[in-house]
C-alpha cells in the first residue's frame, strides 16, 4: 500500500501540508497517490536518527550487515507484482524492463552482501614492528577502510529501481557501515515509498539500529538542500542533471564542514567511427546505433549522442542509414512531462544552430509525452567553434560530426568536456593508424567501448561507470559495480594498538581469512610473531 507519507527511520510521518503527485507519463494524466513533502523538521529528525544508527550500525558484524542487505532483496522480491505494477504507471517504461531493472537491483543488493562478506575489500595494509630497527624502531602500524558517515542519496529519473530508493548508491552506502537517508525521486515517489516499506522490513527484521534508513519526499529542491546541507551529513550520491548535481555540490563545498558529492551528470558518449568499418559493416553499425540512440527511448546516461567520422561518401551514405532505421524505430514513452519537455526543446536548441542539418526527423504527432526520434549532422569546424552543440540532448537524439581529416577528429575529441564512455568502431587493421584518436578519447572517458555500443552497463568489478567532470563529479570513483562501495569509506590507521581491541580485519591472527597487504605482500595468512612488545 502506498501512503504517501515520509519513512523518518521505521515510522511513517507526514506533518507538512504541501503535497504532490506523480504523473502516468503514458496516459499522461495524474496518479492516484498523494504525497506529503517532509518539512524541515521530518529532515532534521531523519538525520539526526541516521546519526544515531552510525554510532550502532557502524560497529555491526559484516555478517549481519549481508544478511540484512539480502533480507532487502527478498523483501523487494516479496512485494512481487504490484511493485513492477507502480513502476511501470508512474515511469512509462514496458514490463520487461521494470523487470530487468528489479533484476538488478536484487543482483547488486547481493553483491556489496558478498564482498563485505568476503571482507577483503576494506584493503587491509599491516606493518609489524621493527624495535631493533636503528636509528629509531619501526613502529606497528595497520590501516582499513571505515565509513564516513550518514549519506543522502538521490533517487534518479531514469532508473527507478536500480539507482534510486535500494540502488547501487544506496546498496553501497550501507555495505560499507554507513545509514543511508534517501532524497526520493518525485517522478517515482511511490515506487520508492514501496521499496523504503522493503528496506524498513528488514530493518526491523535483522535487529538493524533505527534510523539506519529513511525516505524523503519533496519536489521542491528545498528538502535536497537541507538535507546536503546538515552538519551530520556526512556524503551524497546523486544521479541527474549537470544543474542538479553541481548544485549539490556548490551546496556541500560551502558548509562550514565540506563533504564529497558523488554525482554522476551528463554525458553525451562519443563515438567514433571509421572508414574501414564503414567500408565493411556499414549495414551493421547504422542497425546497431539506431538501437542504442533509441533504446530506453534514449534515457540512458550512455546513450550514445556524438558520432564522429571523417568527411566522405561512406560517413555520407552510413549518416543517411541511421537516420532511416532511426526514424523507423516504434517511439516511446518518456519518463515524465518535463524530460519530453527538455527533449524537445533541446533538440530544437542543437537543429536550429547555424551550420547544423537535420538528416531524419519523425514528425508524425505522437501521444502526449512521445518523443519523436531525430539525427542531425554538422562539419567538423563548426562543432569546434559552436558548444552548445556539445550540450547534452537526453531523448532518443544524435548529431553526426563529419571531420575534415583525423586532425580535425583528434581536435574535436580534445575539445569534448568529460564523459561516461567513449567507442571506437572500426576494422581491426586500421586502428594502428589512429593510435592519436584513440589517446586523446581516453583522455576524455571512464570506458572506452570497442566495436560496441555503450549502452547496457555491465555489472561486475572492472566496470567504470564514472568519468572526467561533468560526466562525474570525481572521476577517481565508479557509481556501478562493487568498487562504488569506496566512494563512502576513509582510511583509518591504528598505530601500536592492542591486539584485543583491534578490529578483526586487523589482528594478527586474520580471523576472517582476508586477503591484506602485510609488511608488503599481498596475502591471507596469519601474523604470526608481531606481539612483541615495542620497547620505546
Ligand atoms: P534533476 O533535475 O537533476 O533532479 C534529480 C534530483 O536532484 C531530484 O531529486 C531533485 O529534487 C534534485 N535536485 C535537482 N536540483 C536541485 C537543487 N538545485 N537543489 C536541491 N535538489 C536538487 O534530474 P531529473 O529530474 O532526473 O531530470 C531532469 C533532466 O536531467 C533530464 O531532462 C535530463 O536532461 C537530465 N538527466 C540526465 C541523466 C543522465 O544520466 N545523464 C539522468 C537523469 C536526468 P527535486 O525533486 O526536489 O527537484
């Protein structure tokens, strides 16, 4: 049951009196539920709980915190149907991908469970003593990861479930000892409020400290900010616009005591494309784009909305086809009024820039909230001299760079502000001859894609889903795969502490069989003869 009230730990409140909906983008009319945004006050109590719960939380067993990151999962599985039901009215995605995505989220709540069961992560680095050492004893010195503190996360848009309410963020966060106060998505709010009652289940399931987790609504900007805001706010994780996160930013650099914001913002994905595969897989990546442009009705942050070749029949004929198979593709539903909204009119902002040509365009009417499907092109030269044509389009949208040679190439790639990915398609025999095209995109990227298409992040360790700034805020950290988990974390170090109160990880003994860094070598075995005593 949905109830539109705000999850302040394990209680159910709703004290303020501005109250919202979300909208059925597909019918393109209001759903039934009332939300009640948290007033200043429900903020503060949910903080100052979640500061509490660090103090208890902090100190709970990995063994217990997996299993109440499982108990999350089963619990979201237990809500069956009606969840994929909610998500599906209030997102305009298809079944299949409510499921997909529900997938995920189950698959990545397992995951952090396994690697904190492991242990090994919170890399373990242990220097024994060395009394006899001259001039001066060596000291014994261990270090491990511990968590900062409470995080806000907020949900996003375009991924209801696998990067909102028990996403990756929020998975994250809370294997790594840190509560977890969530700044709900309002596009989705019910589906995060169902998805809070799972995670408050197994709170109070696995004897978790109240307060660990709360659930805030609010459209207005102004619980965002005060959450941010809050001295006992110790992080934040976001997934959105450029404007949103790097306002979240701004925010947290100027409290008195600045905190990391890990927002992961825009990214328009360049790919490159060149001769040899146009000459021989032309069909193929014209097929493979228009696909990749338009899947989620092009909502991903991977989207691919930059192709680059060099001038000449083949980009001519290959920029033709794609547009073709583009426009040919069903349209689709977007999330929400004001991302179609965004959609259009940033669109219109790149066609009607001077230089730029509109290859294929679907202009048939469409229902209310529809996007209608579009490729543009541009020379080389213009792209350079024009930034807004570097903007962001989220929607299913692509601009054609056509390059005058691999100079001009190389220099548009230099010229491109950070980005999630970048791709290379091209002959395998050909790519000795662009070795500079393929430096200067790494320079730019997180991931760099060959013969692919970025779409479609793959779970799993070596995955980078981050990349230069603006595609995220620190580019040194992932938002997907189990390597997130260090975005919450600082290094700690005991010097010449007592066995008995060092922490497991730490003892000589290795009780837990992880794998650490000792006096250099990586290894799981026991210390043995470090108990000496330090005669200083
Ligand atoms: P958004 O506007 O950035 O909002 C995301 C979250 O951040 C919301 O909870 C919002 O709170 C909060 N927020 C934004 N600005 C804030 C501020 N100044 N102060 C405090 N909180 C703030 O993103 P969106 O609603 O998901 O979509 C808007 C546009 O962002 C899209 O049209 C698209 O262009 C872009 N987008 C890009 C990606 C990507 O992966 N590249 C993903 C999603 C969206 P409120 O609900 O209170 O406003």
């Amino acid at each position: 049951m949905i109830t539109g009230k705000n999850y302040i730990g394990n209680k159910l409140s709703a004290k303020g009196d501005k109250t919202f909906q979300s909208l059925n983008p597909a019918l393109n009319s209001s759903n039934e539920w009332i939300f009640t945004e948290a007033t200043s006050e429900e903020v503060d109590e949910a903080v100052q709980l979640a500061w509490d719960a660090f103090e208890i939380y902090r100190t709970v067993s990995s063994e217990k915190k997996a299993d109440f990151l499982t108990t999350i999962a089963s619990e979201i599985e237990a809500l069956g149907d009606s969840l994929l039901e909610v998500y599906c009215q209030e997102s305009g995605l298809p079944r299949g991908r409510a499921e997909g995505e529900r997938g995920r989220t189950l698959f990545q709540l397992r995951s952090f469970a396994n690697l904190i069961q492991e242990g090994s992560w919170v890399d373990a680095a242990i220097d024994t003593a060395i009394p006899e050492r001259t001039p001066l004893p060596k000291l014994d010195i261990r270090k491990m990861s511990i968590p900062i503190g409470p995080i806000v996360v907020f949900g996003s848009s375009n991924f209801p479930f696998a990067y909102s309410t028990a996403g990756g963020d929020t998975a994250s966060a809370l294997a790594s000892g840190c509560p977890v106060i969530v700044k709900s998505h309002s596009m989705h709010a019910g589906t995060g409020e169902m998805v809070a009652s799972a995670i408050i289940k197994a709170v109070q399931k696995c004897g978790m400290p109240n307060g660990v987790f709360s659930n805030l609504t609010g459209g207005g900007r102004t619980v965002g900010a005060q959450l941010v805001s809050h001295p006992f706010v110790k992080g934040v994780g976001f997934t959105g616009s450029i404007q949103g996160g790097r306002a979240l930013y701004d925010i947290a650099a100027q409290r008195e005591e600045p905190i990391p914001v890990f927002a992961e913002m825009g990214s328009i994905n360049p790919v490159v494309i060149l001769p040899g595969a146009l000459q021989n897989d032309l069909d193929k990546w014209s097929t493979a784009y228009a696909e990749s442009i338009s899947g989620g009705t092009g909502q991903f942050c991977t989207k691919p909305g930059l192709i680059l070749g060099i001038k000449g029949d083949l980009l001519s004929q290959y920029t033709e086809d794609l547009g073709a198979k583009l426009v040919a593709l069903a349209q689709g539903c977007m999330l929400h009024s004001s991302i179609h909204s965004n959609f259009n009119h940033g669109k219109e902002l790149i066609s009607s820039q001077s230089g730029v040509s509109v290859v294929a365009a679907y202009e048939q009417d469409v229902k209310p909230n529809y996007a209608q499907q579009r490729l543009t092109t541009v020379e080389g030269k213009t792209f350079l001299a024009n930034h807004t044509l570097h903007t962001e389009v989220f929607g299913p949208f692509a601009l054609v760079v056509q390059c005058e040679n691999e100079q001009e190439l190389v220099a548009v790639i230099k010229a491109l502000e950070g980005q999630l990915t970048g791709t290379i398609i091209s002959d395998s025999s050909e790519l000795a001859n662009y070795t500079n095209v393929i430096s200067a995109l790494q320079n730019r990227v997180g991931r760099i894609v060959f013969n692919g298409v970025p779409t479609g992040v793959e779970v799993c360790p070596s995955i980078v889903h981050g990349g230069p700034y603006p595609a995220s805020s620190d580019s040194r950290f992932t938002a997907v795969g189990i390597h997130a988990i260090k975005r919450w974390v600082r290094p700690f170090s005991y010097q010449n502490w007592p066995q008995e109160l060092l922490p497991l990880e730490l003892k000589d003994e290795n009780p837990l069989g992880i794998i650490r860094l000792v006096n250099n070598i990586s290894t799981a075995k026991a210390i043995e003869s470090t108990t000496k005593e330090l005669n200083i």
